[in-house]
C-alpha cells in the first residue's frame, strides 16, 4: 500500500468489521442467548411474552453495536458534551412531561416509543465526564476548582433520577462518575474525603427520611431477610431457596420449581440469575458469571490499548458501570446486596436496560477499533 | 493537541495503576459472588432443598362429609349439598384488606362482615383459610372464577353444607349446626379434631340430634399432600399418598317423616306440640312442635333480624315444646289419680254425686261442669265426663305421695334417653318435693291436703311435658314401661328396642282407666265424643285436658268477664289430649297440646284425632323400616346438588 491513508476514513467496510472485537461480540451474544433461555424456561416453555422479543431485541441491539463500533472516535469525542446535555435536558423534562409508572417517573413519550432518560445518561455521563478529563493535565485533576465541573455534572443527573425516585439508577450513576474520576487520577486523600462525604450525605438521607419508606424497607430487610417472612424479605428468601435447592448440577432445564410455581418474583427480571442457578446449578451460575468476568477483563483490556485519554476513559467508565449492574444484581439475589431492583445486563428482559448496553459496548467497539490508527488525533 | 499529548504517558500510568485496582476489585468481588454461591448451592443445599419442597407441598385436610340423618324409612331428614363458596388465604395476599374490598366488587360484602372477617383473620393468622361467603348462586360463582386472576388470595371452593329437606317440620328433633366457636375448639380433645374444626366453613351440631351425635355425625377427616404454587394453587394432587375421608355415621330415626308433617300442618297457626309413640317399641313417630324455625337459615348463618324475630315470638319458635315445655296436665292427669285411687283402696264402684262443687277446707272446689254432673258418678264415668268433684272426693283422704309415686311410675318427673338436649322433668309434687322446695321458707313445707285436691285433676304444683304425657298414655295403654325412643339405628349399629317390662301397678288397675278412657272418645256424653275419629273401623282411648293459666276472678265475673274466648291470648287455658289406639289392641299412644287453645276435647281432642287417623292409615310400625345396611345406595328422594 503506497498510498497514506487517513485515519478511518477511507478504509472498506468489510476492512473496518475486522477491526471490531469479535471475542467480545461473542461474549454478548452468549449473555443473551442465557438470557433467552431462561426467559423461555421462565415462561414454561413459551416463546411468549418474553424470550422471543428478548432475542429480537438483541438482533436490533447488535446491530446498533456494531454501527455505533463502526463510528470513529473522533465523532463520539466530538458529540460527548451534545449527548450529555441532551440526557440531562431529557432528565430535567421528565417531572414535567413524564409518565408514571409503578409509583415514579422515569419515563419519556418519544413518538410510539417510551424512552427513559435515566438510561441515555448512563452513556451521556461517561462520555461527558471523559471528555472532560481529556481536556485536563494531570496536576489539574485533583485540584479543587477542577472538581467542581464534575461534581456538577455528576450531581445533576443523580439529583434528577433520585427524585423520580430510582435510587437503584441513582446510585449506579453516582457510582460509575465517581469512578471515572477516580479513574482519571484523583488523588486518594480527595477520594478519601469523596467517600466519608457519600457516607455522610447516606446517612443524613436515612436521618432526614428523605428515602422513601420502601427504600429504607429494603435496606432494613437486606440487613435481616427473615424479618417479614411474606413481606419484603420474602423476595430474597424465595430467591435463596431457588438457587440453594438448584445444588451443584441445578434442577435441569425448565425444571426449577421456584420458578415454575411462580415462588420467585419479576423472575423475568430482576431474579433471573436465581431461575438459572435454580435449573443449571453451581456449575451453570458459575460458567455464567465467567462469561461476564471475561468481559470485564476484555473491557479494561480494550480500554487499556486506546490510543486518546477519552477513548480510555469512556471504556473504562463502561466496563465500571457493566460490571456494577453484574455484581449488584448477582449480590442482591444472594442476599449480598439491598433488593434496588438492578437487572442482569443482557440475561434480564428489558428493552432499555438492553439498548444501553450494547450502546455503551458500541463505543468501547469504536474504541477498540480505533486503537491504531487514531494515535495523532 | 500537542499540550495534551505530552502529558499522555503519564495519564496513561495512572490509568492503568486504577484500572489494575478497578480490575483486583472486579476480582475479588466475582470471588465473593462465587463463594456466596458456593454457600447457598453446595454448602447449605440440604437445608434449601427442604425448604423449596416446604413450599411446594401442603398437607390439605380432607373434610369429611357429614353423616344423613333419615327417617325410619330412609327419607332424608338431613343431608348435604353442595355449597358454593369464595375463602379467602391470607397468606397470599400482602394486603389483606386490599383483597377483601377487590371481592365486595364481586359479591356483595357488608361493612360489618367485612370486620368479622378482618378480626377472623387476625384471631387465626396468616395461614388459615377463612370463608368470605358460602351459598353463592352458580352465576356469582361464575363470575368469581371469571374474575379471579384479579382476585389475590380469594380461593373459589365447593364445599358441602347441610340441608334439611323438611325444613322447619323436622327442627326440633333434627337441630341445626353452626360455626364453630372458641368453646368448641377448646373442648376437642385431639389435635386431629382441633384441625378439623378449624377448616373454613367447618360446622358442627349446634342443637337437636346434630348436637348429641356431632361426634358420629362428624366422621374422620382425610389427609392429601398436594402440590401448590406460590398462590396456594393446586398444581398436582398427590394421591397416591392420600388417606380419603370417611363420611360421618348415618342416623337412622324412629320418626315417620310424613306422619311429622302431618302432625306440623295440623298444629300449624297454633303454638303447641304433638308427640306419637309406637307403645311396643317406645319408637317416637312424631315429635312435633309449632311454631317452628327453619334449620336451613341457621346453616348458613342466621341474620339478625331473624333471629330477634324467633326470639321475640310470644308462641316461642325456639322453644321444643314436646321435650322443653311444661305445662300443668290438667284433666289427663286423672288417669293417674284414678290409678292411685285404687292403690288407696277406692273401689272402682265407689260414686259420688257432683252437684258442681265441693266445699273443702276453708273454700269451694268448682267441678269445670257449672251445674255437676248429677248423682252415680263411678270411677270410669268420672273419667268419661272428667268430673272434678268425684276427684275432689277422693282426695280428701288420698295420700299425695300415692300420686305422686304413680305419676312417676307413668313416666312424668323424668327425662328419658332420646339424645335430644332440653328435655325438661317437670314437677310430680309430693311432701319430700315439697320440703326441698320450700327449703328456704318452712312455713310453707309441710303438705296440705287442699294442695291434693288441685294436683289430683292435674293443677297445683304438677307439670308434665307432651313427652312424658304420650309415655303416661303408653303405660296406660299397655301397663308396661314403655321407654321412648328416637334413633333407630346409627351407621351400621342397630340399636334394637329392648322389651319392656310390666310396670310395678296392678295390671288390674288399668282397666277402668282404659274404660273410663273409651268412654271419653267412644260414647254419647264423653267430653271429646264430638272430636272422635270418624269413618274408620277401629276405636280409640283418650283423655282431655284443660290446664288453668288464668283463674277468672270475681272481679273479672263483675265485669261481665266469664268466658275462656274473652281473655287476651296468652292467658286462655291450655288444651291437652292423651290417647291410644286402637283401643281393643293398642300400638299408638299420642298426646297433643294447644297452648292456650282452650277446649281440650275440642282443640287438642279433634287434632289427635287427624293425627291418629293418619296414624292408623300408614300403619308405619307394621311395615319395614328402612336398614341402610341392606341397601349399599342411599334412597332415591335424596337430593344431589
């Protein structure tokens, strides 16, 4: 090739699908295919409601993955800020035009599709504050007036989400902007200070009741499950009983009586892993939970060969969040985490939660293509 | 660019140090989830697999179906039908409240039943089943089902609940049964019966043969291990390790159902009583008692207002008045005198003339005749006109306890073995009684001999039920001692009539008695010849009885008041009539009481006599009685559904 080509640009398209991470597209679609599975087992082995619309939601997702892979950084650098500032417009509109739904307001009427906010913040958090620590010399990161940006931009959204009221989402987003600025090389003393300040304002928020009474409910109940038999520890038993009595080898397919008797609650979401662990045992919930450990390792891995600061940044504050969403929602069907209500990326019916997801590895998949040809941007 | 670039090494340092922390975290975290894992599925396995199997199987209690209860010859007194109902599982609801207002909008659900049912489900926690409403017509019960996934915690049920097909003809011998309460709970004395009583809509034998056989009647309740989801819904029956139930013990009766309304519609308007015995066996044909309430609206719960209505009723609903009521014997209590008489040594030629009254003591004794009876009145004509002044006569010299021995002999002061509670003894006077019963007052203890003079014809301090007055005319009627009787036989136990024995009275005592008894019924000039049977070829015996509520007062006299019909109801006299038949070989004894009817040839005689015929055509002791044993399907008239 004696031609200097421009970065990205004029490469062919079956050139640049090379270029994506297919282990890891495979790792995904491993995740969904447990995921139907079990939504078809859950069903009593019915296609419908949910395991047919889980596995076409997932083709429409791949396909957004891979687009959203195809795009070059250099755009998504360039839309970090657009997108942040349209999630938190959307966010700030909810309360006015939003719908209710189950007792908070999450949701947006976009044409014939409802569409959450909170859920395009997650992404438009990550870039925002990753193209923000782009900008910055590492000196600067850890000093005072160059925290207050990011605690501004953090603040916001998880102000508006708390109020909706969705702690779950809340503290997700805190948590994945915390550790992006973490991540960008805050100094421990600050994040010291950071964490013994988040203590604080929880325990003021449990203090000042402004927790919602069923919010407390669930953290007084993860402390002691067997309070309320039937009341709200009563999720968590049912959950424990399906994946204790699942042993070694589990139940076999379809044949997890927790499930089948409808024992467990939101089996189709929130307490999926428990009807897997319930039907394949130790040795499914563990080959399942290698599966999203792996794809943590490639994130941080992809992450790491990056070529810009931002790309790094974005990935990382990605792999942070998908990991989270994995060990809260695994912890809390166990009895290791409060019941927040935190579904399992990809295994959990839910078309949002989906969307996000593999948005969010779309750009890692950018990242990763990016990775040799974007070093002078 | 470039400013930023320059610093990109070091940035990327610090990069990867954090990510390296993020990833060891990640680690130790999935390490934790994976020990956790580790704990619930392989360590701690045995204890989740029992508690996933606690969850899926319940052991459901198999109510036993309550024993029938029938007539002599199989008729069904008392069966069961199919009953139904919405319960209610507490347990599958979180908001039990929520759930109850979400059934009002299905069957309809009074404030106040609501509370009871609230405070029932506090009274037996979580886990018990509670009955929202039985009896629902097929439409809303269609409609529940329809409706249920909307319904948490409402469990449609059919269930069986009692039904009398007699309804209030039968109630007084039958009873009813009812809810159970604390008390019964409380006094059960296994476990077993606990549980059992505890099932929703559970009843057991509030009053009647329902009461005294609730234990037979019950029968043994089964066990079911089934398989259930997370809303108490029935997936799989387990039964292969099922124990079924055994239905309770059938009763089969003495009573003739259809001789039993017979007497209830010759009764009907009237408060009284009619009781019919078979004087061989001691079997109770009739026991009839008007007004009478229904059973079947005490099954399912008796509303209030009906029930203030029965007991606010002057002619007393509730009362069994053939075993619960007392009423002075009036006239039909000379057959005993006239017995004692004899054992005094009175010559049954012995006479006397009645010229109406009888000075004695300190006062006239009027004969109930104004103008007497005229001279020659013998034992037996004084039976046959019922005259008082020949009774006062004798008992100037009489002595009480005589009488009073005789009357028991005949069966009045005592209760009889019939397994229907409430059974009243009644008053036989004599000097012991007298003393016990003016204990507190020993002015009044010792006897007087005017005070014979009223029991001898029945008034005083004597007091009879209808019972004890059918078995006097039994024992009069067959000088045996003739025991009443009312279950045939219970499941496939037959209880068999024991023979009777002679009563300890001269068998020749008994003569002028029956004489004087035809006389009544049979000849010109006796008090019920008017009323006597017609038109058939047998003859009957009987005595009448008018017993004094009220005495008309000289003051009543100077208001021109002097005749029974002018008082107010409730204090007109009593009408009673004793009777067998046929006379020449007795096998019916019956006795029959108007409460304040007046006349008792007239009312209680012509009643008797409807009762007797009816009796006499059916014939029931000469035909077979119905044995369950030799007939493995019940008789057809039972009603399915």
């Amino acid at each position: 090739m004696a031609t200097i080509q421009l970065p990205g640009r004029r490469r062919g398209l079956r050139d640049r699908l090379g270029q994506l991470h297919w282990m890891l597209i495979i790792m995904l679609s491993l995740l969904a295919t447990a995921g139907v599975l079990t939504l078809y087992s859950v069903a009593g082995g019915n296609w419908q409601p949910w395991a047919l619309q889980h596995a076409m939601r997932f083709t429409v997702s791949l396909g957004l993955l891979i687009v959203f892979g195809l795009i070059s950084m250099r755009y998504w650098m360039a839309l970090a800020y657009p997108i942040y500032f349209v999630a938190l417009i959307a966010l700030a509109l909810v309360p006015i035009i939003g719908e209710v739904n189950m007792g908070a307001q999450r949701w947006i009427d976009v044409g014939h599709f409802q569409f959450q906010p909170s859920e395009l913040m997650k992404v438009g958090l990550v870039l925002g504050l990753a193209r923000y620590y782009h900008g910055l010399r590492p000196e600067q990161v850890s000093h005072i007036l160059y925290l207050i940006p990011p605690a501004i931009m953090i603040g916001a959204p998880v102000g508006l989400v708390f109020i909706q009221p969705d702690l779950g989402t809340a503290m997700l987003l805190a948590a994945t902007g915390l550790a992006i600025v973490f991540l960008a090389g805050l100094s421990w003393r600050l994040g010291l200070i950071g964490v013994l300040g988040a203590v604080a304002a929880g325990y003021s928020a449990y203090r000042f009741e402004i927790l919602k009474p069923y919010q407390i409910e669930r953290i007084l109940t993860f402390m002691n499950p067997d309070r309320d038999p039937l009341g709200q520890g009563y999720h968590l038993l049912q959950s424990k009983i399906g994946l204790g009595s699942g042993g070694l080898a589990g139940k076999g397919y379809m044949l997890g009586t927790q499930s089948q008797l409808k024992f467990l609650p939101e089996m189709q979401t929130d307490f999926i892993f428990t009807i897997f662990g319930e039907e394949f045992g130790f040795v499914g919930a563990f080959v399942l939970l290698s599966i999203y450990y792996a794809i943590i390792l490639m994130g941080i891995g992809i992450a790491l060969r990056a070529k810009t600061h931002f790309a790094r940044l974005t990935a990382m504050g990605i792999v942070v969040a998908f990991a989270l969403y994995v060990l809260i929602n695994t912890g809390m069907v166990m009895g290791l985490a409060p019941v927040v209500g935190v579904p399992l990326p990809l295994v959990s019916y839910g078309g949002t939660v989906m969307l996000t997801i593999m948005a969010g590895f779309g750009i890692v998949m950018s990242a990763h293509a990016s990775r040799d040809h974007e070093g002078l941007s | 660019m470039a400013r930023i670039n320059s610093h990109d090494p070091e940035r990327l340092e610090i990069l990867s140090r954090r990510a390296f922390l993020f990833g060891s975290a990640t680690t130790a975290a999935f390490a934790g989830i994976v020990g956790r894992l580790y704990q619930l599925q392989i360590a701690d396995h045995d204890k989740y697999v029992k508690l996933a199997m606690d969850n899926q199987f319940n052991t459901r209690i198999l109510t036993p179906l309550r024993g029938e209860i029938l007539d002599r010859f199989g008729n069904v007194l008392a069966s069961n039908r199919k009953n139904f109902r919405v319960l209610l599982m507490p347990d599958q609801t979180r908001d039990v409240e929520g759930a109850l207002d979400k059934l009002a909008h299905v069957i309809e659900l009074s404030p106040e039943k609501r509370d009871r049912l609230l405070r029932q489900i506090k009274r037996g926690g979580r886990f018990t089943p509670v009955e929202v409403q039985a009896n629902l017509s097929w439409d809303e019960f269609a409609k529940l089902n329809y409706e249920l996934p909307e319904l948490p915690g409402a469990m449609p049920d059919v269930g069986e609940t009692r039904d009398y097909p007699l309804g209030s003809a039968a109630a007084f011998v039958i009873g009813y049964v009812g809810a159970v309460t604390e008390e019964d709970l409380k006094s059960q004395e296994t476990e077993a019966d606990r549980v059992l009583l505890r099932q929703p809509g559970f009843k057991v034998g509030r009053d009647g043969l329902e009461r005294t056989y609730d234990k037979e009647l019950r029968g043994e309740s089964g066990k079911m291990d089934v398989k259930v989801n997370a809303y108490g819904r029935v997936i799989e029956e387990v039964a292969d390790r099922a124990t079924p139930p055994t239905q309770g013990q059938t009763l089969v009766l003495t009573i003739d159902a259809d001789l039993q309304q017979v007497a209830m519609r010759e009764l009907e308007g009237e408060s009284g009583a009619a009781v019919v015995l078979d004087v061989h066996t001691g079997d109770v044909l009739v026991l009839a008692s008007t007004p009478a309430f229904d059973p079947n609206d005490f099954n399912v719960g008796i509303n209030p207002d009906l029930w203030r209505e029965l007991n606010s009723d002057p002619r007393h609903p509730l009362l069994n008045k053939p075993l619960g009521g007392v009423y002075p014997p009036g006239s039909t209590f000379k057959t005993i005198s006239s017995i004692a008489a004899q054992i005094a040594g009175v010559k049954t030629s012995f006479s006397v003339s009645c010229s109406g009254k009888m000075w004695y003591g300190n006062r006239y004794f009027h004969c109930w005749k104004r103008g007497g009876h005229g001279g020659g009145i013998n034992m037996r004509n004084a039976i046959k006109h019922s005259c008082d002044t020949y009774f006062y006569t004798v008992a100037k010299d009489l002595e009480i306890d005589i009488i009073a021995d005789v009357a028991k002999k005949l069966g009045l002061g005592q209760t009889f073995e019939l397994g229907i509670p409430g059974q009243k003894r009644g008053v036989v006077p004599s000097r012991e009684w007298k003393r016990a019963y003016f204990a507190g007052s020993p002015q009044n203890q010792p006897w007087f001999q005017g005070e014979t003079l009223s029991v001898i014809i029945g008034q005083g301090y004597v007091t009879a039920t209808p019972l004890q007055l059918a078995v006097m005319a039994a024992r009069i009627a067959t000088g045996k001692e003739v025991r009443p009787r009312i279950v045939r036989m219970r499941g496939a136990l037959d209880l068999p009539p024991q023979p009777f024995g002679n009563l300890d009275i001269d068998q020749s005592y008994f003569d002028v008695v029956r004489a004087g008894m035809s006389g009544v019924v049979n000849e010109p000039g006796g008090t019920a010849f008017p009323y006597r049977p017609t038109g058939v070829e047998w003859a009957m015996g009987g005595k009448s009885g008018s017993s004094q509520v009220y005495q008309i007062s000289a003051e009543d006299r100077a208001r021109g008041l002097t005749k029974q019909e002018e008082l107010p109801w409730e204090r007109r006299d009593h009408a009673l009539f004793v009777s067998f038949a046929p006379f020449d070989n007795p096998r019916y004894a019956c006795a029959v009481i108007v409460e304040h009817g007046i006349g008792g040839s007239r009312m209680a005689g012509g009643k008797t006599s409807a009762i007797m015929k009816a009796v006499m055509e059916k014939d029931p002791a000469t035909r077979p009685a119905f044995d369950p044993r030799s007939l493995a399907q019940v008789n057809p008239q039972r009603q399915e559904g």
